[in-house]
C-alpha cells in the first residue's frame, strides 16, 4: 500500500537527482496529495509505482534519470518496496483547466523541490481515457469510498480535448461513469 511517506521520498529522491525543479505527480498515486493513504480504499494505493514529471523536462533527460536510478528493478525498488517512473507532463489524458486544479504538496525534507499532485477528479478521468478493467476498479472503490463525485467526474471527462481522447472512447467512458451514479 502506498503512503504519504513514501510520496515524500519519492519526490525527495527525485529532486536530489535533478538537482531541485518543479514536479508533477499523476496516476494513482497523486490521490496522495489531497488524502490520506488511511481514507483510500485499497484499489486506490495497490501500485508500486509513482508516476513523477519535471516541468520543462523537454528532451526526457530528467524522466530517464529518475527511470535510471529510482525505477523499477533498480536499487531503490530494491530497498524501498516501491519505484519512482519518470515520465513526461503530457503522457497523462487529462480534462481542459487541470493545470488551476492541482494541489501543491510540500516536500519537508527538500526545500527545492515543488511539487503538484492532479486533483482527485482529474486522476480518475485519465484513468478512464485508458479504458483499462484496472482503471475502472480503481474509479469503482474511490466513488464507493465517497470521494469522488461522478457527476463531477463525468464533467472532467466531457472537458478532455477529443484530440486526446476520440469521440467513440469518451462516449463509452461516460457511459461508465453515468453507472456509478447513485440510482
């Protein structure tokens, strides 16, 4: 199960490697920077793995430092339980305005890292671009757990840019979340 302590180490990890920078934190562990891992269900802190970008990392250098050091089957898994993949801003799906929506985590031990988690909402409707069975028992627990609103969800959906997510996709995403919502 993942922590909050481990999100600080992630990102502490990370900024050590890069020598500071701003970073964005997506995938299922950026639930971690608006809750507890104690309020998530399970299904929402399985993953071994934290999905960490630089800002402005335009060649991927930084994301293959942080692959090449803290990822998986490196020494740090070894030793931490978990990895850091370093990835680049825009590999997630994410609805129009996320960037106003992000929360920003304060790294205790590296005062020249900053670091922003994707609101909880947004986390899901990335997840759900990907259609995978995975995603949608991750968005199952969160709504069932109460801290997503489908509706909200849906909305998030509807506002990721169809040249990210093809109209086709996006319809049976929302038919999805329309079944959550509470009959």
């Amino acid at each position: 199960m993942a922590t909050n302590t481990e999100l600080q180490i992630a990102l502490k990890e990370a900024g050590r490697l890069v020598h500071g920078g701003r970073f964005l934190v997506i995938g299922s562990q950026s639930l971690l920077g608006t809750f507890s891992h104690d309020e998530l269900p399970e299904e929402a802190t399985a993953s071994l793995e934290f999905d960490v970008a630089v800002f402005g990392d335009i060649d991927s250098q930084s994301a293959d430092r942080i692959d090449g050091a803290l990822g998986e089957w490196s020494g740090f898994h070894d030793a931490h339980g978990f990895y850091v993949q370093g990835v680049d801003v825009g590999t997630a799906v994410l609805p129009a305005g996320w960037q106003d929506r992000v929360t920003r985590v304060l790294v205790l031990e590296a005062p020249d890292v900053e670091a922003v988690c994707l609101d909880p909402h947004d986390t899901c409707a990335a997840k759900l671009a990907r259609n995978e069975q995975r995603d949608r028992v991750f968005v199952r627990a969160l709504v069932g757990a109460g801290l997503i609103d489908p509706s909200l969800l849906a909305a998030r959906v509807s506002a990721i840019p169809e040249d990210r997510l093809e109209a086709a996709r996006k319809r049976v995403v929302l038919a999805f979340v329309r079944s959550l919502e509470p009959r």
